[in-house]
C-alpha cells in the first residue's frame, strides 16, 4: 500500500512533514477554515460537480476573496497532480482544506484562501456496502446549532471531535449529535436516512446537519427513481421506530445500521439502494 508522502499546499507539492501555519493562524486559532472530503475512484473523483459547487459557495459564505486563477479547475488540477505523485492510483481519499492566513480576530491580514491538499489510499472494502451493520449511539453532550454556517464543513469542528472521541470510548462505529431542539441533526462523518412504511426520511438542513455532498446525491436519486422522501425534523422517537436506518458520505456512500441503544434495524431496502444508487458510482 502506498504512503502518501507528499501534499499539495498553495500551489507547491512538499513532503508531507513540512511545516505549513504560524503560531498566528486564524484557521488554527479560530477554526476560520472549511474542509472538503473527496474520493478518488479509477482516475476521478466521484461527484465532482457536486464538490465544486460546495467549495465555491463555501468560499463565497465565509467571505473569502479568491485571486482569478482560484478555480474549481485549479483545485481539481492540484488534486490530480498530488494522487499521482502519491501513487494513489485506484482508490483514494482527497481532503481539501481552504483556511484564512494569519491574523486576530478582527484583523485579518488578508482574505486569500490558502490550499491544502492531502490524499491517503483507500481499501477496495470502501466500494462495498457493509456486511456487519454499524452500531451507533445519542451524544448528549454537544449540540448542533442550526444557522448560516451549520451546513457547511467548517474547521471549527469540536463538537463533532468529541462525540467520536465518546463513540470509541463506548465501543460504538459512529455517534448521532442533537440540535438545540433535541432532535437528530446527523452523525460525526455522516448523515442519517430513516426508513419507515416506505418512507425515507432525513433531517432537513434548517435541523442543523452537515449539507453532505452523498446526501444531495442520494435525495436526488431517491427521487428520481420514485420513492417515497421527506426533508423534515427526525426525533428519538421517529429513530426508535424506525425499520432501518443507514448513513452517507462521500467515502462509503451508504452503510447500513443494525443499532442505536437499544433499538434494533433491519436491512432489508438498504442493500437494494446501495445497488441502485452507490454501486453505479464506480
């Protein structure tokens, strides 16, 4: 298996161990950055127009000011040049991170977005729908706030930290987060679909979850294929009732769960939609 030796950082492919922010940083310091994650699949990277369109209207959101050669086409170009030089030739996991550079709080010394780029290699079971469902579990300690900024991938990323830190803690695959209303917004790398007499349901982005590249793509097949869906407001009451339940990302796409607490699911239309809506992906 490959190491990834090197990354990509504005514009130059340096080694891996070279250091990149001051002690001044205001992505380090405040978490004034955002991220995106990507994979790479047989020369590609899956969805990309669906990333190109988040990287941009998150640059827009955060009030970047991006110099004219700062395009979609310039990260992908990059993303391109550091998976070769990586040999990650198959299969790869990309993360972009776009952070403001140095500065206080309220002076910045620019609004440029620096680039970071890294890439590791994937095992060919990320291509697959797991066979042994996740358990998962309610982390009551963080809650998810619903605004402007909540549905973007941002560097400010504690709340998401710590419930992951409690998942493998409490020996669980993944840990749901709660918004201020306590119902379910999603998962620390994932958003949640619940399924019940045929419909599909996930929290709605004014719940406060993570505007998911795969959760765009996947409510767009959903509904191009004819099922049953609804955008709305998940309680622990609906997830306890639920007949099956799966996260998506953009690493996996889809994986099935077999429980939260003490709520057992069943795995019955996961596996179809995996093979209609993932598989074809690769």
């Amino acid at each position: 298996m490959a190491d990834a030796h090197f990354l990509f950082s504005d514009g130059k492919v340096l080694k891996q161990d070279k250091l990149l922010i001051s002690p001044n940083n205001r992505s380090f310091r405040y978490g004034d950055g955002f991220f995106e994650t990507m994979k790479w699949c047989k020369g590609k990277v899956l969805l990309e127009s669906l990333h190109s369109e988040r990287l941009m209207t998150t640059l827009e959101k955060l009030k970047f000011k991006p110099p004219s050669f700062f395009t979609s086409d310039y990260i992908f170009e990059a993303i391109q040049e550091l998976v070769k030089k990586n040999q990650h030739h198959a299969l790869a996991r990309i993360r972009v991170t776009i952070y403001r550079g140095d500065g206080g709080i309220y002076d910045p010394q620019n609004h440029f977005p620096h680039l970071l780029i890294q890439s590791w290699e994937l095992n060919e079971s990320n291509n697959k729908l797991n066979e042994n469902g996740l358990t998962i579990g309610i982390f009551k300690e963080a809650v998810k706030q619903a605004d402007h900024y909540s549905l973007l991938k941002t560097n400010n990323y504690l709340g998401y930290a710590m419930a992951a830190l409690w998942a493998k803690e409490n020996h669980l695959n993944d840990a749901l987060l709660l918004n201020q209303q306590g119902n379910i917004a999603d998962a620390t790398i994932a958003n949640i679909f619940l399924v019940q007499n045929g419909l599909i349901t996930t929290p709605a982005l004014s719940e406060g979850p993570v505007g998911g590249v795969m959760r765009k793509y996947v409510l767009t097949q959903l509904r191009e294929k004819g099922y049953e869906v609804k955008e709305g407001i998940v309680t622990a009451e609906d997830l306890a009732n639920a007949s099956e339940v799966f996260l998506t990302n953009a690493i996996y796409g889809m994986r099935w769960v077999k429980q939260c607490e003490k709520n057992a699911y069943d795995h019955q239309l996961v596996p179809v939609l995996y093979r209609e809506i993932i598989k074809p992906m690769f």
